[in-house]
C-alpha cells in the first residue's frame, strides 16, 4: 500500500511545487496586466493630458563638419553625434534608423507612454527635439500591448506567457485531485469556458 501511494504522492508534489513556482513568478505580472487590463478597456474614459517638452539646440561646427550624408536614405547617426546628443542634450538616440536627406536628419524615436523625434537641419546646425510624455497609465498600457518596447522586453512577456501557462495547468491538475470533495469545481470550470463563447456568440459578430 505504502509503495503504490509513493507515486501519487510525488506527482502531488510536482504538482504543488510547480504551482507555487509560478504563481510567485506571475504574481507582480498578473496583477499588472489585470490592471492594465481594465485601463485599456475604460482608455477612452480615463482623460490624460500629454506633457510635451521641446528642445533646440545649436551642432558645434566641428561635429556639424564631420557629418556626411550616406547613400542609404535611412542610416543611424554617426556615434560622435549620438554620443554628444546624450552628453550635452540628455537625449539617448542609439541605432535607430534615421531618415537622411540632403539638407536634414530626422529621428523618430517612439517610447512606451509617449512620443520623440529629432531633427537636424544639416546647413545651419539647427537641432529640434520634442518629447510627449503621456503618463503613467499610458506607459503601462503600452508595456501591456509590448508597444515601442525593445526586444528583451518581448522575451520577458514570452517567459511570463509561459508560466501562466504552466500556473493554469497545474492549477487544473490540482482541481481535478480534489475535485471529488468540491461539487462545484467543474461547473465553475465551464462557466468560466462557455461565458466568454456565449458573449463572442451573442454580442460579437
């Protein structure tokens, strides 16, 4: 009896420690993308004023010299320039495509919450930067839809995605083991799988 139950119980405990695993990993997650969640649903009721901050600036003649317009029409800045912006100007331009032309540099330079672009008239030195800043619930509704984010961050959401996935399934393999003592388990279960087809079905065309 006792070596036919050793099974059992470890697949039990497999169970429960996967479980608690990923419940703490998804914890912060799920409560952010809940609450984004619900900011998204309610954006056009939420009113936010856009902060807009502008810059200008003048190019010392010797980095203003040293710029040479490329062949491609889209090209990143050259590293002094970009690395002058950061030092004097607090602006981070890495390597995003700028849009060359003969006589201007223009960047946009998207972000979660709001909006950037640079532009450099190649003839006078001329630099124009604008910066919108949306706010707070405007920048977690972007992390949430993974907008303007860069690439790690969309690998984060993949390695939460994932223990979601492995939070619900151990949560379904843990209800089945008790679903025997609580009568209302698999009713609760398919509520909450035939009440999102029902709304599709009746309100959604």
């Amino acid at each position: 009896m006792l070596n036919a139950k050793k099974p059992i119980r470890f697949y039990l405990g497999s169970v429960r420690e996967w479980h608690w695993i990923s419940s703490a990993i998804c914890l912060v997650g799920m409560l952010l993308f809940s609450i984004t969640g619900i900011t998204l649903n309610h954006a056009a009721d939420i009113k936010a004023t856009p902060e807009i901050i502008t810059k200008e600036a003048q190019l010392p003649a010797q980095i203003l010299a040293a710029i040479s317009v490329p062949d491609a029409e889209q090209a990143p800045l050259p590293e002094t320039l970009r690395a002058w912006l950061a030092d004097t100007q607090h602006i981070e331009v890495h390597k995003q495509l700028a849009e060359w032309s003969e006589d201007e540099i223009y960047v946009s330079l998207p972000r979660p919450g709001g909006d950037a672009w640079l532009s450099i008239d190649l003839a006078s030195g001329e630099l124009t930067y604008e910066l919108t800043d949306r706010g707070w619930i405007s920048y977690f509704n972007d992390l949430h839809k993974a907008r303007n984010t860069p690439e790690v961050w969309s690998w984060f959401l993949d390695f939460f995605a994932i223990a979601c996935i492995i939070f619900c399934i151990t949560g379904l393999l843990l209800l089945k083991r008790y679903a025997s003592g609580r009568p209302a388990t698999w009713p609760m279960v398919g509520l909450g799988l035939v009440a999102p087809w029902v709304l599709l079905l009746l309100f959604i065309h």
